[in-house]
C-alpha cells in the first residue's frame, strides 16, 4: 500500500468518525434542547421588552412605572396591612392592560397575571392590595374592563429587601403555545 492511498484513507476514516461523533451528541442533546415544554417550565424568557406594550394572550401590557416602597397607602394616605414577613419590601408595578379581540371578558373581567422576576430567575406572584385607588386584579366590580379599551391597574409583590437590586421585570406568559415575556421598567 503507497502512502496516498494510507493518508486518503485515514482522512475518510477520521472524517466518518467525526461524523459519527456529531450525529451521537447531536442524537444525545437534541431531547434536551429542543423540548420546548421542559425549557418553558425552566424559566426560559421568549421575548424582552422595555415598558411594552406588547401582546401575551390576548392582553396588551404596557409597565408604566415599577417601584419598591416600605409601606402602601390607601386612598386615605393609610397603610394598607399586608401579611408581609419583617424586612419585606413593597414593589409596586402600575400597568396600562388592554383586552384585546379573542380574550373573555366574565362580568368585564379576566385574569391577568404577572409575576416579579430577578435576575436570578427567581419570581413572586403578585397579593391582593385591598383599598388601593387602583384594581389590583382585572375583574375587579368597581373598575369594570371594556374590550379593546385601555384600563389600569397595580400588582403589588412582596420581596425581601436583599432582592430588590435584582429585580428586572415583569414575567407575562401564555401557557399554551409556551411564550414568556419579561416586561422590562
């Protein structure tokens, strides 16, 4: 055998292995990597947009303004008694929503549901302010919602005051077709 023939077929053995080599990593990770239902239940943040608005199910979300506090008042410039551990802070987020053509509206309400969200992944669901000027949930009776008609309204989120340096947003999702939003301020 001459030394052509060894070096071409050396460079197709090695080529065949190298390819081989591919197709069984890429056959291992393409589970993992591809599941877009795993990595949605992971965290995995779709889209980022600063203030909005943009559209998730059916709703247009726009973040006005975003702010942590020691305490939330009321109409009448009283504390509104939160359960709230010692140490906790406020972040309150007032948003502009708007129901949009192919969501329910129950009663001139629906659910509309953002979390906090850190830099860590980390999340907080939003509680129930009672006494707040604004609704701080879309079906509230005082402040019905109308289709295709901008309203107003506040989640309020209690966090430890360690997080509040990395908080960057809030998360808006559609369970169903897997796509979260991070509503930057």
């Amino acid at each position: 055998m001459n030394l052509a023939s060894r070096a071409s077929r050396l460079v197709v053995q090695s080529s065949l292995m190298v390819a081989l080599m591919g197709l069984g990593v890429f056959s291992v990770l393409h589970p993992y990597l591809s599941d877009d239902e795993d990595l949605y239940k992971q965290g995995r943040i779709d889209e980022v947009v600063s203030q909005g608005p943009v559209t998730v199910q059916d709703i247009e979300w726009k973040l006005d303004s975003m702010k942590a506090y020691t305490a939330i008042l009321n109409e009448d410039g009283e504390a509104i008694q939160l359960d709230a551990p010692a140490g906790s802070i406020f972040v309150l987020a007032t948003l502009t929503v708007t129901p949009r053509k192919g969501l329910q509206l129950d009663d001139q309400g629906f659910s509309c549901d953002a979390d906090l969200r850190d830099s860590k992944g980390n999340t907080w669901e939003d509680t129930q302010a009672t006494g707040y000027p604004l609704p701080t949930f879309c079906g509230d009776d005082d402040h019905p919602f109308t289709m295709d008609k901008p309203g107003k309204v506040a989640k309020v989120y209690i966090v430890p005051k360690s997080v509040v340096p990395d908080l960057i947003g809030l998360t808006v999702e559609d369970f169903y077709i897997h796509r979260r939003v991070l509503i930057t301020p």
